[in-house]
C-alpha cells in the first residue's frame, strides 16, 4: 500500500456519517491521511497532488467490509487476494477482513503473518485477518488467542462452520475477554441443518430440496447470546438472517450484552423465491408481488441463490432491514464467497454455498434506498462508521472523513444504471444470482490512503 | 415367406401434435387440462398397439432416445426402452455403473456428450431434484423426460396414474383419490398433486405427520390461488379412505426409520397399512394402486395388493402406454406418419 499521496476530490456531494457531515466541496488527503474538507472552490492544498473530479457523485469514506473469503491460501482457483481486493476495490470496499477458513486455517501467527505480508504486497485496498476460534477450525481445542491478536488478527470465527460444542463456545468467549475481540459465530445448529441445501419453507418443499430452517440459526443465537452474558465475553453474530435471530439480538441489547451483529446485502433484499428462478418484474428484486404458484421454468435450481446462510422469507427480509435502521444490527459485511464455475455448474445439490458480492454491494443495496425504505445517509453509516467501531483501534482511523483519518474514499453516484455481468468482475467467482440484472447505484472510483485504486472507466481520469 | 407389415399407427400428426408445445416434460406443473387430455388420449391409442400380435410401428424409426439412470430402477427404464422400441426408436440405456459416470464425469458433461451424438430425447432419473431442469437448460436440440428427480418430481408416472383412473372409472373430476404413505419424500405423490388437483379431482393425503410435505400445504386455505386449496388432509386412514374411489398407496423406504422420521416399521403397519380390513369395513370397490415396487407386509398387504380392485398390473401396462405416446409427442415427425 501506498503512502504518502496526496489527491484532492473536488464537486463531490461530501457525506461523512462518522461527522453528521453533508457538505457539497472538496476533500484533500494528503500523504495518506484526510488533512481537510471545504465548500468546493474555497480551499487550494499545497504540494502535489493529483485531483479526481466528482462532480455531481458522492463522497463517502471507504466501505468497510467485515466479512469476506480471499480464499489465499489453498482456494487460488477461485480468488486470491489479488483478485479478490481488486474486487473490493470495484465496490467501493476500502479495508476487508479475511475469513480465516483458507489452507491452511489462520489458526497460527506464521499463516497470519503470510497473509499480511501478501496483501501487502499483492492487495489492492487494506486486509484485516480473522484468526480462527479453534485449531484447524475443528471446534475441539482453542487456538493461542494472544499470539494472534499481537499478530494482528481483529477477530476470531471459524466460519464456514459454527462452533458446534457449548463447552469450546464458552472457553472461546471467556479467554477472548482480555483481547477485547469478538468470538465470531456463524449460527447453524448442524443436527438441523444436516443435509438442507435452501431455506425450510414454501419454496424448498415446491423444489424437492431439503431445508435448513430458521430455527438451525436461532437455537444457536440463542445459546450464544447466553453464554455471552455467562462469560462477559464480546459476541459478534455473523451474517444473521432471520427475524427471529434479530428479535434475539436486540433483546441482548436491552439486557445490556457485548452482543454484535452483521447482516448482509443480500438478505436484506433476496428472498428464497429466487432459488425458483423467480426475480420480481424490471429490477425490482421481488418487491413487485412474486408468483411462487406458477410452473416452475428452466431458470429454476439456480445454483447462484444458494448461500449459507440461505435466502428465507420477505418477513426475514424486512425484520432485518428494519433492525438495520435502527442500529441493532451495527454494519453490513458482504461474505464476499467466490466460488469456480466447477463448483456451480451442477446440481442444486451439489452446488457449493456462496455468493460472489463485493462487487454488487452497494448496486443491490441501493435497491432500498431508490425504492425509500433506508436512506443513503444510514447506508453509508452502516458500511463505515458501523464496522469502523467494532475493530477497536484498528477501526479508529477507518470509515471516516475528519482530519487524520486515513485517505480512504469511495466515490459512488447513486443514480447510475448498470448491468451486471460477472463475466466482468475482477473476482475470479462469477456466482452471483444477480447476473443480468439492473442495478442503479454504481461505485465510480475507490481511494485507498490518497492513491486511486480502481476507476469506472466512464468516469474522468485523475488530472 | 409372407412378410407381416405392422399396421401404422393413424394418429392424425395435425391434431395430435397440434396441441402440445412442450419441449421437455420435467412436471406436470406446466401441463393445461388440455395437455393432460392430449396425453392421455394419444395413450389411449398407444395401448392399441400395445394389444397387437405384432408390436410395432415406425412413428419413431430414426430417433435416438437415451435413458440415462443415476438410480437403480427395474420398471421405469424397462417401460420407457420398450415403449421406444415398439414405436421403433434406437433406445439405448445408460447407467451410473459402468460408465464414465463412474470416472467423474459431470453430469452436464454426460448429456452434452449424448446430444452431440443426436439424441432426440434423453431420459434422466437423478436422485438430486432439479437435475433434469439443469441439464434442459442447457440442450438445444434434445427433449429431456424426467423419470424421478430426487423427491421432486416423477410426471410420467402422474400420467399413467391420471389414466388408469380414467380408465376405470370414466372421468377424474370430482373422484375422491386418496394418496397413502410417505407423502413428503415421494416424487410420486408430488407430481400426483399436480396432475389431479389440475383434472379436477378430490384430492385426500395421509400419512405420519413426520411424512407429510406441511411447508407444500402451508397457506392452501387461507392463499388465493394456492394449487392445493382443495386439499384435504387425513392422519388417520380410517377416516381418509371414507368415500374414496381410488386409493394410491406409495412405497415407505426403511431408511426412514433410520432416519429418526418413524419409531418403527411395525407401527406404521399399524396406523397406515392398506389392508383388507380397511377397504372392506369403508370402500370396498375403491381402484387399488401403487407406482411400484412395493414392500408388501409393509405399507400394502399382499392380500390386497393381488385382490380384484388391484390396478396395479394395468398401472404398468399403461406406463409403457402413456410414455410411448409422450415420445411421440415429443419426438416424432411433424409429416404424417
């Protein structure tokens, strides 16, 4: 990574959640780190610079990213860090945490340490690692939690699979305590959701597919929510995706709990029905009212739906929109899953789990904020400040514009209409549900600590 | 030597042919009332060849049709290669052992490789649901018939079903079917669903409630537009064979126990077997069927499954039946025959 550049982003529409800012004018980053914001025209910076033009975009801080599969080491075929922070680059995302479940398991410093020094070499935008939870991510013995947060982890999870044994669960959150980091958990009771390939419901049974209901997440929430309060231990839910799981959350919150949670892009807008092949009439994601009675077309068992979490219901979908707005779910994380052509050209059963979503982020949440159910204010907010806030002193120069944060930017414009075509997608996994579709709300260049890392080829180069 | 020339089949092609648009036969999901009857129909003539001495017509000669089996099956891959070959196809059957299937080619692979070999219509029975949806998305000149997929879908069987029915008893509207068994994992009862509830008849499910589909049923009172609406559900079979006019009894897989989904066989006999005293004490006249193969003793007593209300033999006969003529419909010429 770069330091030391010094770029002004002039005529942008500034907006700054971290400060309450709104402000039409100039940003100037200079070597590395915002130095000030300024009515547009009113402010010449010294030195050199390069400029990038904004005029009638969005200036936002960099998106922050919580939950990502780089895949390096052990899955090259299907992303490596290169390609999977260019990537992020292209969404917007300026800082990424890496999910531990490589090959090897960053279970070690030494895989840690190969992993930063790799992305330093090799990254696009700035990489956080997640350490696992357990050695070997085999949720029997725990991994030397010190000697990964000095090597610099910002968590521990081994997602992919939950930690299935109470006992480890609760050891994990006790000795985490001193570390303040959070014990990262994908809830999935695996006596459940054995061999459910798609949400339990309507849709599944319609299907022949076997399901994996909400409640395989909820029992699990709810065992961890208690043995947070047992422990006094730091809770972070990933990728929650029921309601109920949400009602759980947020009474932990009353109860005054260290209990976090992520939540992402597309459970807030996807529901099962696209499993059917069935996506709601001209880019309206199935708010338009869905026909599940109708035969099903040769666009049905689409392998590109099928996630773990899987899609669930609008019900889902709208609880935990609404959990969103009000902050009891803290940020957004893409659990970016890139997958090879190998792994999704077969059956649905046979598919592997996972959505390639860094680069369709910001496009498919936008859908919410055009159709006026979230405002562009609290998006943002929820890609920055939120998880800014849950990675500790790692967070504090991140996710905002004030003066000494880092340089990192994300230049959107909110209206622009595109096509996805993840034949285009720097990420090596084109396994998106959303190919063909039509966004509106587009990502138009990235700014990693002053230097441009990526540009929409429409937009002005850097003068 | 006098040569015996088999009588041609005089399906008018205009008339026949004119009302099916389909492609491929995945479910009867997409099939119309009139669909349904152009099938049955066009059987209804099939099974006049079916009845000759010499058994053959040449409606098919030059066509390619290819089973390919991903699971064990004696009387569907039996019935679909002899109702190719009496219409005279090339039929030719592959299976998962002892093909390359076995190397670790995909099953995409397989049937592209089948296409380019000119297959008119591919056969496919997958235990994973949607694998016959899969491979139609990709075929650009060969029809795909699902012959099971997972616990799905199983058309072709819906349809001799859907005949036999008619067959004995004139007409399906407003007869009361009764389906017993393992409702939730059997293709069978699925595609049974559509096909009846689409003609118009009553339609009764029963079974251990481990075993009933609850999530396909959800909603069917209260949701305008449900397929199910008119579905009834009865646990108790006592109760659920009162006034039925046909009873279908499927095959319960021991794996289920194993499963944790029954405590026991025996108790299953028990609650669920259609037996003799069953149909005696409520209906005694009731059409008798089961797709095959049964576990007699289990979810069928042997007394029953033999008895004179059996439609079970003729269900096998209309299955070459109903699949000779979806071959037709699918792949024969459009010139008169």
């Amino acid at each position: 990574m770069a330091t030391g550049t010094s770029l002004l982003i002039t005529s942008g529409r500034i907006l700054d959640p971290s400060q309450g800012l709104e402000l039409a004018g100039d940003l100037f980053i200079q070597a590395g780190q915002v130095a000030w914001t300024a009515p547009a025209g009113q402010r010449a910076p010294e030195g050199q610079y390069a400029t990038l033009d904004a005029r009638g975009l969005v200036v936002s801080p960099g998106f922050i990213d919580l939950h990502c599969h780089l895949r390096e080491p052990g899955y090259e075929d299907k992303e490596t860090i290169a390609t999977g922070t260019l990537a992020a680059a292209r969404g917007g995302f300026t800082t990424v945490c890496a999910m531990p479940n490589t090959e090897p398991p960053l279970d070690t410093a030494a895989s840690v340490e190969y992993l930063l020094r790799k992305a330093q070499q090799e990254g696009h935008v700035r990489v956080l690692p997640v350490g696992c939870i357990t050695r070997g991510r085999k949720g029997k013995q725990l991994v030397e939690m010190a000697e990964l947060a000095a090597a610099g982890v910002v968590g521990f999870s081994d997602d992919g699979d939950p930690v299935a044994d109470a006992y480890i669960m609760r050891m994990a959150l006790t000795y985490g305590v001193p570390f303040g980091l959070p014990v990262i958990n994908h809830c999935q009771d695996p006596a459940l959701s054995r061999i459910g390939a798609m949400h339990e419901g309507w849709t599944a049974s319609r299907l022949g597919l076997k399901g994996i209901p909400a409640e395989a997440e909820e029992v699990m929430a709810a065992r961890d929510i208690e043995l947070a309060a047992l422990t006094g231990g730091w809770l972070h839910l990933a990728h929650i995706s029921t309601a109920g799981a949400l009602e759980l959350v947020r009474r932990a919150r009353e109860r005054g709990l260290r209990v976090t949670a992520e939540v992402t892009p597309h459970h807030l807008v996807l529901t099962d029905e696209w499993v059917m092949g069935l996506r709601g009439e001209g880019g309206s994601f199935g708010f338009a009212q869905e026909r599940p009675f109708d035969p099903l077309t040769l666009a049905a068992y689409d392998t590109n739906a099928k996630v773990n979490p899987p899609l669930r219901t609008r019900r889902d979908t709208s609880a935990l929109l609404q959990g969103l707005k009000e902050g009891v779910i803290d940020a957004i994380a893409t659990d970016h899953a890139p997958h090879t052509a190998v792994d999704k050209t077969c059956t649905f059963d046979e598919a592997a789990f996972g959505i390639s979503g860094l680069e369709t982020a910001f496009g498919l949440l936008m859908a919410l904020v055009h159709r006026g159910d979230l405002s562009l204010a609290t998006l943002i907010e929820r890609l920055t400040v939120g998880p800014a806030r849950l990675l500790g002193a790692r967070g504090q120069l991140l996710g905002s514009l004030q003066a000494g944060a880092q340089g990192d930017v994300a230049v959107l414009d909110p209206d622009a209409e595109w096509v996805v075509d993840p034949q285009g997608f720097a990420s090596k996994g084109k396994n998106t549900p959303l190919a063909g579709a039509r966004l509106k709300g587009k990502v138009m260049a990235t700014v990693v600590g002053g230097r441009v890392v990526y540009q929409d080829k429409l937009a002005k180069a850097p003068g | 030597m006098r040569t015996v020339r088999a009588r041609e089949t005089r399906i008018p092609p205009d008339q026949a042919q004119a009302g099916w648009r389909k492609r491929h036969v995945l479910d009867l999901d997409d099939f119309t009332r009139e669909e349904i009857a152009l099938v049955l129909s066009t059987a209804q003539a099939m099974k006049g060849i079916l009845r000759r001495a010499v058994k053959k017509a040449p409606t098919l000669r030059g066509k390619t049709v290819i089973t390919l089996f991903y699971e064990p099956s004696t009387r569907t891959r039996a019935s679909f290669e002899t109702a190719g070959k009496i219409l005279s196809a090339d039929v030719i059957n592959l299976s998962a052992g002892g093909s390359s299937i076995e190397k670790g080619e995909s099953l995409l692979d397989t049937a592209l490789t089948l296409q380019a070999m000119a297959a008119d219509a591919l056969v496919i029975r997958h235990p994973h649901s949607g694998a016959p949806y899969f491979v139609a998305r990709h075929m650009t000149s060969t029809s795909v018939i699902n012959a099971g997929d997972g616990t799905h879908a199983h058309p072709t069987q819906a349809l001799l079903d859907l005949f036999t029915v008619q067959e004995h008893l004139g007409t399906l509207e407003g007869r009361r079917v009764l389906i017993v068994g393992d409702i939730a994992h059997s293709r069978v009862a699925r595609s049974d669903l559509w096909g009846l509830t689409r003609v118009g008849a009553q339609v009764v499910l029963c079974g251990p409630p481990t075993l009933m589909p609850w999530d396909l049923l959800k909603g069917r009172e209260g949701t305008p537009g449900h397929p199910f609406a008119s579905v009834e559900v009865e646990l108790d079979l006592d109760r659920a064979v009162e006034g039925a006019d046909v009873v279908i009894v499927l095959r319960l897989q021991k794996e289920r126990q194993e499963a944790g989904l029954l405590p026991s066989l025996r108790e299953y006999a028990r609650l669920w077997q259609v037996n003799e005293a069953r149909l005696a004490r409520e209906r005694p006249s009731a059409l008798l069927m089961h797709p095959g193969p049964m576990n007699e003793g289990v979810e069928i007593s042997p007394g029953v499954a033999h008895s004179a209300q059996s439609a079970i033999e003729q269900q096998v006969t209309n299955g070459v039946a109903v699949r000779m003529a979806l071959l037709y419909l699918l792949c024969a010429p459009r010139e008169a025959v």
